[in-house]
C-alpha cells in the first residue's frame, strides 16, 4: 500500500473476440447484422466480431507515396504556394503586433499568466474572498505557512485564527503556527486571500469550507489552493503530476496511520520519492512537498526526523521567500 | 432484599425482572412462612418493636440550638460511605409498599437516592405502613446504614448505593394531592418518545411555579442562570469595571415613549426605566470610566411572544474609549467569550441535566469572537437569495436566517455584525466617518436571534442636537440627556443583554418563560 500508486489504470472489464463454441444441433442463420448479407462474410466471420487488419501506418503510406512521386509534375507548385502561405501568416502577424503597438500592450508579452507575473486584478481569484480552515491543534496544518511564503508575491494570504468551543485549550506548537501565520507581513498592493483558520476538534482531517460545502483533508486543501491561486502550487499541467498526486494521496493515507509500522512504510515510501533530488531535479518547490512536509511535521518531532528526509525537510522549511527557486 | 437475592450482576432489563419476579416469590413465600409462624402462638398481642424510631415530627419552632442530627448530602452517598450510618433531611419524591417492604426515592434538589423499609427485627409492620402513607413532596429525616447494591438503580442519581431505614421522621408533611405531578413535569420532550405522554403545560407550571421549580431541570436552569450573572459580574470586575445601581422610577422615558410603563408618584406620575442607558451615559460623564449595572427593566410591549416579557434582568454595560469603539466591541465580544467558556467548563452537570429534559445542540462559539460586517451579512443572505437593501435592517427571519448560514460556515452559535445603517439605529449613534450611509453601531447574535445592540453614543452636545434634528425629535424633552454632555465627557459605547434571553438561547430552550422563576407577561402577573 505505501508504494506509490498510478492513477486511472484500470482492468479491463469485458473481453472482446472470445471464440465462442457454436451449438451444432441447431440450424444455422444467416448474418441479419452485416451489411453484406454475402455467403462468403458468413462463412468468415460466423462470430460477427471483426478485427482490424494489420495496415501499414498512415505516415508510413505517405512517405511510400511520396517516394514513388518525387518527380512528379505540380509538386513544385504545391511548395511555392505552401511559401506563399506562409509569407501571408508572417504578414498578419506583422500586423497585430503593430497593432499591440497602437492599444500600448507591451509587445514582447504574451499574453498566457507565468508563474512570476504577479496579479494586480481581484479577478483572478475570483469571488472567492475567504476560505474558512478547521483544523486540529493536534494536526496543525503547517503546509499554510509555506503556502504563505511562496504566494507572497501573488496573494496576501492573510491568517486570522479563532479557537473554537471543542477545544478548551491551544497547544504549544498551535499557537506558534497560530502566531507565524497572523503575523506575517504583507504587502498592500496584492490582492487578499482571507483564510479563518478555526481550531476545532475535527480529527486528523482538517476541513474547509469554501462556499457551503466542507471539503476534507489537508492535501485537498493544498490541491484547491493550487487551482484557486495561480501558481507554482498548480500541477495540472506539470510533466510530474500523477507523481505528485500521488505523493498527495500518500500523505492523506500517511496522516492516518495509527501504528508506528504502518508509519515508517510510508516514510520509507516518502524517503525513496522526495529525499535524494526530488526537489533539486524539479528546481522548485511542489504541492506534494507541502503536503508531505506538513504530514511529516505533525508526526515527528524535530529530534525524531527521519534521516532520509532530514535535508529535504530543511529544504522546505526554508524555503526562499524572494524566489520560488530553491 | 431484592438486590441482594440477585446474586450475579445481570444487566439486560429482562434478566431483571425476572429476578425481580424471583424475588418477589421468595419474598411472599418468606411472608408467608413468618405468618404462619406468627400465627402459632396465637393471639399474642404484636408489640410495636419500633416505637420511637418513627412519626411526625413537632413543628422547628428554633426551640434548641445544639445539633442533634449530622445530615449527609444525597450527592454524597456513594460507596466510600458504604456500610455506614447516616442521616439524610430530603423530600420524599416517591413511595411504593410491596408486602413487608417498602422503597421510598429521597430526593434532594437534582440528586436522589433510593431507600428501603423491610420488615425486620428493627423495623415493624406499623412502621412501613406509616412510611408508605407519608404524602409525596414531604420533607423527612431518615436515619439510615449505606449499602452498596450489586446491580445500579438507573432510576436515581445515587446509583451504587441504597439506604436501609432505621428511622423516619416527617418534618413537612405535604398535602395530599398535588397540583402536578413531578415526574410529569420532569419528562424529557423527545419527540418520538414511545411510553407514557403526559405532559405539564406551560401556564400549570406557571400557575404551581413552586412545584415546578423543584425539577432538577429547573434547579439546574436557575444554577445556571445565577452562573451566567456571577460570570458576567466576575469578568467585568477583573477589568476594571465598576457595578453602579441605577434608579428604576425615572421622570422620563429613556428609549422613546411608546413601551412604558406608568405609575403614579404621589400627585403626579412616573415612568418605570426601559433601560439604564441614560444612567450609564452619565456614570461615564462623571468618570467612572467601566460601569456596568444588573438589574431589573421594563417594556410594556403587549407582545406575547416565546422571546418578550415585560420585566426582565438588563445586564448592561458601558466603558469610555481611547481612539476606536472596536476597543469597547470587543471587550464586550470577550466577555460573552469568557462567559460561554465558564458556563461550559464550572456548568458541565447543569447542561447535561437540562439536556435530557430539552435536548438541544451543545453551545458553540470562537474565541476570539467572529466578527462579520453587515456587508458580509448581506452578502451571505444574498448568495442564499434573501436580498436585504443597504439601508435596512434585519428582519426576524432573515436574522434567524443568517444565523444559520454562519452556523453552517463556521460551525459557531455566537457572532458579531459590526456596521450597521445609520438610518435603522437611534439618533444617539455615532455615524461612521467612512461612510455616512452606516454607523459604527454592533448587534451580537445567539444561536440567530439578536441578544445585543450596541453602539459608539454620540458625546458631543453639539452633533447630538443636530442627529436629534434630524429624527425630528423634540429636543426640550430630551434637554436633560443632551445636558449630560456638556461639560465634557470622553467618548464611550456599550450595550445590554437580557439575562433570560441569554439562558435561553445559551440552552437552546423554546421559551423565555422557562428561564425567568416567575415570568412577568402582558397576561401574567401572578405568582
């Protein structure tokens, strides 16, 4: 189970072309399915079951017709229109740019969002102006700090913390996180991103509420965020991401563990994934490294790290404010 | 003994009552036998053995002063006390003779203990037909040895213990027949409850409210009550508030002069005060800088709602403030934080008790308080189609309405809306300086009903005569309130809660009249 796990593989449910031993003590019909009703198709194929026959490749065709014709009359007129066309397009293109030019866009800017541009427009996130997090003081979410960190130049992600009636009193390290979080300093000009951050006894999941509905789990949280805020928190289009959704997945499973064996299968797991060059390979801080740096944290202190994922656990920690690059 | 005849600890109510059956046949059989053995000698005249260990009592004139009985408290008798002789003074809740024997629940305030009368070499034959007879609800003194029983009573308090009577004392006989019955009284109202319905209703508890009282449900619902008047006196004092009294019979109606009650002072009349607004304005005006007052107010509202009385208990409150009235909001947000939190941790007992009878969610809040504007209410009511203009104010059900929405969001029975429209608040609010439209007035909510309203007080004369002006008020009647002002005075806000309300909501109780001892409403002015 703590081995990593690929997503979206499934068995295959129905067999198709299974030889079917055909009764002989009754008549034979005739194919009413098959469009040619023809003696010999029913003859061929008495299971009605076709199978594609082995063609050449499509590319394969085309370079063997192109090898057959290279002398063929009017493939010289083919390319001097292909040019043409191409010309024209660079025109157009000639065009628009002078036309950015015109409305002052900055031409050498493209238009698609990098993950540096920071966002000067509420739009961006939305209608979505707070997030409500439950979680408990016995599983802090620490991935928040980081997150903090890391969107400091896109969001103001601003922390106020509430303790709610189901606990009567904060723990130590719940109240540090509590005071790091809140007194984070921002900068005016961005936009906020208001998150409640409610201690209450709700278990090793912490909960949060976006509109009506209450969302479980830490990795979830990290993995909403990641869509809501734009940047190198997404992994939708990351050459890794059914990795990382599975270290994601890993770390919810890894959170719930309740014996130190089941424990140490993850870490092992943990280890092997992110503690040699995972992050030093990507170049940056991921999601999952948030998620697995919270799930680690809540479960070991400082003196029990594992030593497999002691560096990288630093690396996290400290991960830089100025730059996303670690 | 029918606990001791049950030998091994059976638990299924079954296996009880079979035993109960059992024992039942030993016990008549045993009866039986000592019948016929009575019967033998014959007509020997039966001389009663216990003489002296059991009557009623003279009425307690005061006549002597030493101690002659060391009483116990039921909510003391507990297996430590196991074997021991002790004396108990309670009511006798309940009575039941069974042949030679009879078990008698003693009851004091919530806490009960099951006793037993067996005929015995102590105990005659006359003596537990005299204890059978004694009326319920009558106070006795009981002489008794503890004695653990193997299976525990469910049906009392004292579960692991019973008492074995040697004496029994009437000291306040209660009449015969009782307006209501207190098992009736004390039903939990679940609502499919299968088995006995009866129910006592409102006005018939009102009517016998000291019968009524004795419930442990209510001894707890007034423990409680008293719990949320230390705590809000306990956690002001240790601010630095100072409690003032203010008068009741005031000259003038101090909030409007439609709900106010009149009476007659000597040739002329007087009014009886809505609220010690005024009084706490002025308290602050000469200095005393945290005041705040407990006592009873008046409305002369004819609304006979589950929410109105026409006296209650105003917990009220006002402080000076330096620079923003936030200081004084959240002092107060702090308060009902460190109320809710006393009431949960000192009232555990009390709220379990009352939660049998009412069952209710358990109370939830955040601390720090949360704080919404009434923007953000709106928005919330918005997004769950309920539409409220900028300048509006809250109706009942939107109220209740947002209450659960925030409920939903953030799982908290206690919230704060800060900002509302100057137009829908009383002349002597304070606008808001960043927007003239909204006011720098609060309203705080439980479990979505409005249980405070508060506001940054207009101080300066000056702006207060203009805002007057403005609600076309006359201002020679209220010369005297604007006078208050004008010889400087720091500027201050506050606001009050009604002590009742507060218990009700806190509980999640239907009524206000189950937690006001003897609640004053237009059609009530008895007991």
């Amino acid at each position: 189970m703590a081995s990593q796990t690929k997503m979206y593989r499934t068995s295959r449910i129905i067999e198709h072309d299974l030889t079917v031993p055909l009764p002989k003590c009754m008549y034979p019909l005739k194919n009413i399915h098959s469009k040619d009703t023809g003696k010999e198709m029913a003859q061929e194929r008495p299971d009605h079951v076709s199978t594609c026959d082995r063609t050449p490749a499509i590319s394969d065709q085309v370079k063997q017709f192109l090898k057959n014709n290279q002398h063929v009359e009017g493939m010289a007129d083919l390319l001097t229109k292909q040019e043409k066309i191409l010309k024209q397009l660079q025109e157009l293109r000639g065009q628009i740019e002078s036309i950015k030019v015109d409305l002052k866009v900055d031409p050498t800017k493209t238009s698609n969002p990098t993950l540096n541009t920071p966002i000067t427009n509420k739009q961006v996130i939305g209608d979505i102006s707070d997030i409500v997090v439950n979680a408990d003081p016995l599983y802090p979410p620490y991935s928040l700090e980081i997150v903090q960190k890391l969107i400091h130049n896109t969001i103001n992600l601003r922390v106020t913390c509430h303790v709610h009636s189901s606990v009567s009193e904060l723990p130590e390290n719940a109240r540090a996180l509590e005071e790091t979080l809140s007194n984070y300093q921002h900068e005016d000009k961005l936009p906020d991103l208001h998150v409640r951050l409610i201690w209450k006894n709700v278990g090793v999941d912490a909960e949060f509420v976006v509109t009506r509905y209450t969302l479980r789990g830490e990795v979830n949280l990290l993995r909403y965020v990641g869509r809501v805020v734009p940047s190198l928190l997404s992994y939708d289009s990351d050459p890794d991401s059914v990795e990382i959704d599975s270290i994601l997945d890993m770390c919810y499973l890894f959170t719930r563990t309740k014996t130190k064996t089941e424990r140490s299968g993850y870490v092992t797991a943990l280890g092997k994934l992110l503690g040699k060059d995972w992050i030093a390979h990507r170049g940056t801080v991921s999601v999952a490294d948030l998620a697995a740096y919270s799930a680690v944290r809540q479960h070991f202190k400082q003196n029990e790290m594992p030593a497999k994922l002691t560096k990288w656990f630093e690396m996290v920690g400290t991960v830089n404010m100025l730059r996303h690059k670690v | 003994m029918v606990e001791d005849k049950a030998g091994e600890n059976k638990s299924s109510k079954s296996a009880l009552k079979k035993e109960a059956k059992k024992a039942e046949k030993a016990a008549k059989k045993a009866e039986h036998k000592q019948s016929n053995a009575e019967n033998q000698p014959a007509a020997t005249p039966e001389v009663d053995v216990s003489i002296g260990k059991y009557g009623n009592l003279p009425v307690i004139t005061s006549e002597k002063k030493d101690v002659e009985r060391k009483f116990t408290y039921v909510l003391d008798l507990n297996k430590t006390l196991s074997g021991q002789t002790v004396w108990v003074r309670a009511r006798l809740h309940t009575s039941r003779a069974r042949g030679k024997q009879c078990f008698i629940v003693l009851r004091q305030r919530e806490y009960t203990v099951q006793a037993l009368l067996n005929v015995s070499e102590a105990v005659s034959k006359p003596m537990v037909k005299f204890s059978s007879s004694i009326p319920k609800e009558s106070i006795v003194d009981v002489e008794a040895r503890v004695s653990e029983v193997p299976n525990s009573i469910a049906s009392c308090s004292q579960q692991d213990v019973e008492l074995i009577v040697s004496q029994l004392w009437v000291v306040s006989q209660s009449a015969a027949q009782l307006p209501l019955q207190l098992e009736d009284a004390s039903r939990p109202e679940k609502p499919e409850d299968e088995g006995l319905n009866i129910r006592v209703n409102q006005d018939t508890r009102l009517d016998n409210r000291i019968l009524d009282l004795r419930t442990p449900t209510n001894q707890a619902i007034y423990r409680l009550e008293a719990g949320v008047c230390r705590l809000f006196r306990d956690v002001l004092t240790k601010k630095g508030f100072v409690e003032i009294h203010t008068p009741k019979i005031i000259s003038a109606a101090s909030e409007g002069g439609a709900n106010v009650f009149t009476v007659s002072y000597f040739k002329g009349s007087a009014y009886l005060a809505q609220s010690p607004q005024l009084y706490k304005q002025m308290a602050i005006a000469a200095d005393f800088d945290k005041v705040f007052t407990v006592g009873a107010v008046f409305r002369a509202e004819d609304s006979n709602t589950h929410r109105h009385l026409t006296e209650f208990v105003g917990l009220d409150l006002e402080m000076a403030f330096n620079f923003h009235y936030h200081e004084v909001m959240l002092t107060i947000g702090n308060l009902f934080t460190e109320m809710f939190k006393g009431l949960r941790d000192e009232y555990k007992n009390e709220i379990s008790i009352i939660n049998q009878q009412y069952p209710a969610e358990p109370f939830t809040f955040l601390d720090p308080p949360l704080v919404l504007e009434y923007d953000e209410g709106r928005k919330m009511l918005a997004e769950a189609g309920v539409e409220v203009g900028a300048e509006e104010d809250l109706s009942t059900p939107a109220e209740k309405l947002l209450g659960r929405l925030v409920k939903a969001k953030f799982d908290t029975d206690f919230y704060i809306l800060d900002k509302f429209p100057l137009a829908v608040r009383p002349f002597y609010t304070m606008p808001d300086p960043n927007n003239p439209k909204y006011s720098n007035s609060y309203d705080m909510f439980m479990r979505g009903e409005e249980i405070l309203s508060g506001a940054q007080r207009i101080h300066d004369p000056v702006l207060l005569t203009e805002r007057a002006k403005h609600h076309e008020i006359d201002i020679s009647k209220i010369a005297a309130y604007i006078d208050a002002f004008k010889y400087g005075c720091p500027p201050h806000a506050g606001g009050g809660i009604g002590l009742e309300r507060v218990v009700m909501l806190y509980l999640g109780l239907d009524n206000i009249r189950k937690t006001s001892m003897f609640p004053r409403d237009p059609k009530r002015v008895t007991p």
